[in-house]
C-alpha cells in the first residue's frame, strides 16, 4: 500500500506541474492533495533552466544558516521538480531558512541526482547547475 500511495503521490505532483490535474477514486490520504498543493509554478526557461520565480541565478553559495531568496529557490526547486516528496512523505517547506530540513534535503539531491561523490549539503555551483537541469 505504501509504494501505490507514493506512486500516486508523484502521479499527482507531476500532473499538477505540468499543468494538468488528475483525479485519484478512492483514495483516503491527504498526501496527494498536499503534493499537489505544494507546487509553485516553477517552470523550464530557456536562459535559466527550472526556475520558481525567487532566485534566477547560479553563483551564491548556500549552506545552513543561509537565509533569503535564494534559498527559496533551492527549497522550491527541490520539492516541486524532483521526486523529494514520493522520498519522504513529508513536504519541503520554502520558507528560505536553509535549516536542517533543508540540509538535509540538498544532500537527498546531491545523492540521487548528482551521485554520492558530491554530497555535502552546500548549494554551490555544481548543485545550482544540476538543480536547474532536473
């Protein structure tokens, strides 16, 4: 039961992302509704990549104890163009407050999108790079 409901949980978010909806019978869990009700509209550019409309660029340097736009950038792009909510069950939230939540969810990234030889829980240029090509 657990793989279906995550199964349907990444069916809805990408259905909303790109733009769509989907209706799921018969299923009792929140977790689809607050997928889908987590995702901004982050969408591919052509100059930029994946973009959430916070922060459009690539140079600045990220770790806990950052705090601002840019930090609700990496949060959004995150929840909203990788598979972190199927992952975990829990949302990222952006509140650009790069706590451990947000550590910890850039080295879930760093590990499955960019492999274990890069994890380090800093948003630096390779990270911001990769962010943008998910």
């Amino acid at each position: 039961m657990k793989n279906v409901r995550k199964s349907l949980v990444v069916l809805t978010a990408t259905v909303a992302l790109f733009g769509g909806s989907v209706a799921v019978a018969g299923t009792a869990s929140a977790a689809p509704a607050a997928a889908a009700a987590a995702v901004e509209n982050c969408r591919k550019t052509q100059t930029v990549g994946w973009y959430c409309g916070h922060h459009a660029g690539r140079t600045v340097v990220l770790a806990q104890g950052s705090k601002g736009a840019a930090v609700r950038e990496v949060q959004a792009l995150i929840a909203n163009t990788t598979a972190y909510y199927a992952y975990h069950s829990t949302p990222l939230h952006v509140d650009g407050d790069y706590g451990p939540a947000t550590r910890a969810a850039v080295r879930w990234f760093q590990g499955h999108y960019m492999g274990s030889g890069h994890v380090d829980g800093v948003v630096g240029p390779n990270t911001w790079n990769r962010l943008r090509k998910v």
